[in-house]
C-alpha cells in the first residue's frame, strides 16, 4: 500500500461527506450537516430551517439564497444562486496515483433513486480524478457516467454483498480502494441484528485477505429516523463500526471509518 494511496483515503473520507446528495438536506437555522450540493442539483432554501438539494431541472426561480460555502447559518434573502462544480485540482493534494476503486454496498453504491443513476460515484470520480488515473470496477453498470462500474446490489443484506464481492469483476480484479457501506437492509428486515457487525467485520476480513494492498472506506448509516427503534438499531451498528474501525486501523490495518451522507433517510427506508 502507497503511503501516498492511503493519505489520499484519508483525506477522502472527509470530502465524501463535504458533499450533501441530491434531495439531502443541505442548510437551515441549526444544520450541522454538509453545505454543499453533488454536481448536477442546487441547494434551494425551503423555508429558514431547512434547504434541499434540488436537481438543476427541477430547482425553481431563485426567490431565496442557495449556499454551497462552509456557512453553517440559514440562508437570507437573495436572487443568486451557487452550483457545484467540479474542482480544476485535486482537493486530496495527492497526484499521480493509479486508482482502482470498487464501490461496494446496496442500492447507494448502485445509485437507484438518483436522478442520473450515478449517486454519489460520479462526483467522487471528480473529486479524484485530476492528476491521478482512475478507474470504477464492478460487474454492474449504473448511471449516466462513462466510468460507470459498481458493486451495488438494491436491497442486498450484509451477506448478499459479501457473497457478490467474490464476482470476478469485483474483489478478484484487485481495487486498491474500496468503498463499503452495508447493513441498511439487515437492519430494515430485523435480520439478526446481534451479529450484523460481525458479518461486516467478515466482509472487511475477506476484502484484506482479496486484496491485501488495498485500503477501505467504511461508511456509518445514514439515520432511519421514521421509527425509533430503526434509529435506535442503526446508532447502534454505527458504534460498532466505529469501534471495530479504529481497533483495526490500530492494529496497522488499512481502514478508515467515513461518516456517510450517501443516502438520505427516506432512501434508506424504502430502498436500502
């Protein structure tokens, strides 16, 4: 594993979360969350505590202010409006890697629901693309991006996914990057949720035992706010990540935990 490689996974794990997805919230009085939209969708003030990312075609006049700065505050009164583009450099500082990257997880590792199909994957491939050569792997085709080969599996349990990481194109054609999000549809379907974190800590296993030079990109679950007992599961799993993350980047494993904004809740709940 290049040092240069890993530096490049840490620091993404913080862009990937930089960026709300489209029909995220995006700002409003108190958000704490992501002020920025994916590229492709704007975010429009609804009311002064709470902003959305609309796509662009959808987005109406501007009779509000749209924000994409670090600004935590609600928006004021204004007729411009700020898209998101892609950056002219690399916002990783790191240059001249070969990426090989396999998005790996359920439907928003797939893009299902996104207006374009490719989710969060195209924005990232812009994200890293300058300067170094990156290449999608996976044996789905999904959305609207040339490169757009995933591992995202629509409504997939944990060990759904881990059972298709052994595809061909999949963990055997060697990513050294690889991001996972998995355990909304385990949680969703009440499916022995005791262990779910130990049958990602066995997916996690097999993606080093696979490729032993690649690094991984653990996402958290995004909240499941429509019941208590569905949000009160995914903080839960949420701790156990976090906590088996860090006990194996500890041990030297190359692993990082990201704090997802993938997903909103509403997709989580009916597609996972």
């Amino acid at each position: 594993m290049s040092p240069r490689l890993l530096l490049a996974v840490s620091i993404l794990g913080s862009l990937v979360v930089a960026q709300q997805v489209e029909w995220g919230q995006c700002g409003g009085q108190n958000w704490t969350g992501p002020t920025t939209c994916v590229a492709g969708t704007l975010c429009v003030a609804q009311n002064p505590f709470y902003s959305q990312c609309i796509p662009s075609a959808n987005a109406p006049p501007p009779t509000k202010s749209v924000t994409t700065t670090a600004s935590r505050t609600s928006p004021t009164t204004s007729a411009s409006r700020t898209t998101t583009t892609s950056p002219a450099t690399n916002p990783t500082g790191v240059t001249g890697l070969t990426i090989r990257l396999l998005p790996l997880g359920d439907s928003i590792a797939w893009g299902f629901v996104s207006t374009d199909g490719n989710g969060y994957r195209n924005t990232l491939h812009n994200l890293l693309a300058p300067g170094n050569t990156v290449d999608f792997i996976g044996s789905f085709k999904s959305g609207t991006m040339s490169d757009n080969d995933n591992e995202g599996h629509i409504g997939a349990i944990i060990d759904q996914i881990a059972a298709a990481a052994t595809s061909p194109l999949a963990l055997p054609a060697r990513p050294n990057i690889v991001l996972l999000m998995a355990g909304t549809n385990d949680i969703l379907n009440n499916i022995t949720l005791s262990t779910a974190p130990t049958r990602l800590s066995a997916l996690i296993d097999n993606i080093f035992r696979t490729c032993p030079d690649a690094a991984v990109l653990v996402a958290t679950l995004t909240p499941l706010t429509s019941s208590t007992a569905l949000q009160t599961a995914v903080n839960t799993y949420n701790a156990a990540i976090t906590a088996m993350v860090g006990s194996r980047a500890a041990a030297g494993q190359h692993v990082v935990k990201d704090r997802t904004t993938f997903g909103s809740s509403n997709r989580a709940k009916r597609f996972g």
